[in-house]
C-alpha cells in the first residue's frame, strides 16, 4: 500500500451511487398525477352517467302525485286487449311507460298514442315499436298527463294510483266525447260505474263508456278546433273550455263561468 499524496481509489459500485436526479423525481410524479386525474374522470363520468339514467325514474317519486314506472304484465295486456274489442278510433295509453299497451293495441288495428314523462322509457318504447315492426301505428311523446288534451282518442287506456284517479276523472268527464271508453287498470275510478269488469287482483280491468255515463244524452256544450272555446247550442263561447275545467277543481270559478255565460246571452248556469 501506499502512501503519500495519492487518494484511496473508491469501488466502482460505491462510485455509482448518488443523489437522484431531480428530473427522475419530476416525471414519476407527472406519471401518478396523471393517473389520478383518469382515474378521478372515470369515476365521475360514471356518477355523471347513473344521475341521467336514475333522475328520470326517481323524479315521479318527488311529484305530488306520484306516478311510479310498473311494467304491464301480460294478463292485463290481454284484459284490456279484451275490452278494446270491436272498438274503434284512436287510443292513447296515458303514463304508456315502455309502451307495452301502446304496441298491443297497435297490433290489433289500433292507431295508439303514448304519453310518457319519462324520455328514455320513450326512446325505449319507439324501439320497441320498430322492433315489432308497428312504427307506423304508434306514437310516444315526452309530455305531463296534466298538459294534455285528450278529447280527440276514442279509447283512453290509464294504470293510474289512487291519489290521482279523482282529478283524472274529472279532466276525462270534460274532455271525452260520448262516444269514448276508459279502461283503467289496477284502480278503479272513484265515482263511475264500470260498464265492464273482466279479471282478478292486480289484473282486474275497468271499462267505463261516456254514453252510459252521460246518461246517453248528448253535452249541451262541445270544445271548437281551437281547443280554447265552447259551442253551446250553436253559439261560440271563447274561453269557456279553460273556465269549465277550472270549475271543477276551484270553485272561485264558477262565477266566472256564468259570466262568459251572461255575456254571450247563453243563459246556461
């Protein structure tokens, strides 16, 4: 060994080992950064895609009214195909879910209308229909049961709750001709008669016909082509549609009513 002024050479493995480059230390946390921003958009990509799905079935719960999505089952399909027998004119299934009435009654002749709030039950339900090969025949629309006019369908198909069978009894009442029929399904309607009642438990089906309700007399009033007016006696009376149905839920406009009635000399009320 020697000695003198010459250093101790250092092992070559000694020689290698160091500080890490701060470069090395700079690109392994871009590589976990990375990862945590895919993985963070993945997962609220997902949240995002459940909230759109759910939301439209959960909404109804939320209403005052609620209106829960429950399929058909086939018994009450093939009931209420049994009252649409030797029944003509067009048919709307009110609350149509995914379609289910609407594509039955579209097969036995029926051009069917459907009226759901729930856009991809309807989406769904246009598939469906494809599907079955009745497009042609059949019509879904994203719409409030509340917002429609139904006076133009002959055949009115409704599985409805309890809590709204009243107001819909009365909307029908308006806004049906004499000639129409409304079958309910699961529930009946509070104060109707059913002309028909075929089935048991959850597949009972209720038919009630205008003309039997109406004591086969004809209204004294009808709704005009701008669905705002009354022709009573052949009189036009505009606005008097909108006031005799707001009678039947306020009775503030009553008064009103008779008054449209003063004015057009159309000693009604």
């Amino acid at each position: 060994m020697e000695r003198g002024g010459s250093s101790l050479e250092m092992p070559e493995e000694e020689r290698q080992v160091g500080p890490v480059p701060p470069a090395s230390l700079a690109a392994d946390g871009l590589r976990k950064s990375s990862w945590g921003l895919l993985l963070t958009g993945i997962v609220g990509g997902a949240l995002v895609a459940v909230y759109a799905v759910a939301t439209p079935f959960v909404t109804p719960a939320l209403r005052r009214i609620c209106l829960p999505f429950v399929p058909a089952t086939p018994k009450q399909i093939e009931n209420v195909v049994k009252m649409l027998h030797r029944r003509r004119g067009p048919l709307v299934d009110i609350g149509s879910g995914d379609g289910r009435i609407v594509i039955a009654a579209a097969k036995e002749g029926f051009e069917a209308v459907g009226y759901e709030l729930n856009p991809w039950l309807v989406w769904y339900s246009r598939y469906c229909a494809w599907r079955e090969g009745v497009q042609g025949s059949t019509r879904f629309h994203v719409s409030d049961l509340w917002k429609v006019t139904f006076s133009q369908y002959s055949n009115v198909v409704i599985f409805g709750v309890p809590q709204m069978m009243l107001q819909l009894e009365k909307k029908l009442e308006l806004e049906l001709e004499d000639d129409a029929r409304v079958i309910a399904c699961r529930f009946p309607f509070p104060h109707w008669t059913p002309d028909h009642i075929i089935g048991e438990g959850i597949d009972t089906v209720w038919a009630y016909d205008m003309s039997t309700f109406r004591g086969r007399e004809k209204r004294p009033w009808k709704r005009d082509t701008s669905g705002s007016c009354c022709v009573m006696e052949g009189v036009l009376i505009p606005g008097l549609w909108n006031l005799l149905w707001k009678a039947e839920t306020d009775t503030k406009a009553n008064f009103s009513v008779c008054e449209v009635l003063w004015k057009n000399e159309a000693m009604w009320c």
